[in-house]
C-alpha cells in the first residue's frame, strides 16, 4: 500500500497526464508497471476505507481511478464523464485526501463514462457505460481529481475551506494523521 495525500498537498492540484495506451501495449514493462499500480491503488484504497482513489491521490499523476462500490475493486484507464444524467441532487461527500469530513455536494444521479479497460497484459478498447447513485458520485468525484479538482473544498465557501483546513493541520500536529503525506 501507498500513503496518501493530505488536502492541501499541491500535488493534488496536479492535472494527471493521460495513459498513452499505443506506447503503453507495445512495452509488457510499462504493462506490468500498470497493472502493479492499480494494485497499490485497490491495497490502499482497502487499508484506507475508501470507496474511491485516483492515482494523483498516492502521487501519481496519471489518469488512472480505481472504485470500490460493490464488493470489488474496478480499475479505469483515462475516464472520462462523457455526460451527466437523470437530475442532480444534494449528496454527502468525504474524501480520502480530507480524512473524517463529510460536505453536501451537488452530484447528478447518473454518469455516462468512458474509459479503457486494464487487462491481465494489456490495455482495451474504450468503452462507455452508464453508472448510477453512488458509483456516479465516486467516478465524478475521482475524474474531478485527474484535472486537480476536489469538489466539496474547491466549491465550497472560503470560511468553510479555512475551517477544514484548520482542522486538518490540527489533527496532523497532534500526531492523528501519520498515514498521510
Ligand atoms: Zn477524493
């Protein structure tokens, strides 16, 4: 497993570069490089209680997400909303970079997604499905993190940036936040 970034590390306002699947599946030691990545990312998003990790989110900068929804971790190689679906309502909202907070944040019901699929030595095809509820809300969340983007602090009021902020650094002072970079 990997440690991860803690709001406000700059490294999460990184936008991550996109996987170059041509150069990618003509070189088995980028693959394995890939796919070892993904792994780390499924460990620590486990150890992490996560339900969603972007790679940026271990210091990685790539476009690559993992979700964990339904009991398995999923794997996605440069996701893209395609558009939003089905209205938007008011959800809460945490992330592992901004550990014990929970904001409202505004996320649409469904998602159309693409993205291309990691296989046991290659990289496929796109593909494009539609996601609902939660597993909307976390790849919305995790594509907004490959452009540097965390909704619930980067949309929030200033005041209430401040105050997680605070909280945060307090925490980590009081030795409470060792896992985190
Ligand atoms: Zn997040």
């Amino acid at each position: 497993m990997k440690r991860v970034l803690l709001w406000p590390n700059p490294t999460l306002k990184l936008v991550s570069a996109p996987v170059d699947i041509q150069e990618l599946n003509a070189d088995p030691t980028a693959v394995k490089a890939l796919v070892d990545l993904a792994k780390d990312m499924a460990t620590t998003m486990g150890t992490y209680r996560g339900v969603g990790l972007a790679a940026v989110q271990i210091g990685i900068p790539v476009r690559v997400i993992t979700t964990y929804t339904d009991g398995t971790p999923r794997v996605y190689v440069n996701p893209r909303v395609v558009r939003l679906e089905g209205g938007s309502r008011m959800v809460r909202e945490g992330c592992l970079s901004i550990p014990g907070i929970f904001e409202q944040t505004r996320r649409s019901e469904s998602v159309v997604l693409a993205f291309q699929p990691l296989l046991t030595d290659s990289v496929g095809a796109e593909e494009t499905f539609t996601a609902h509820g939660l597993l909307a809300q976390v790849l919305a969340h995790e594509c907004e993190h490959l452009d540097g983007k965390i909704a619930m602090v980067d949309d929030a009021p200033s005041a209430t940036r401040q105050l997680i902020r605070g909280d945060l650094s307090k925490r980590r002072r009081g030795g409470l936040l060792r896992d985190y970079v």
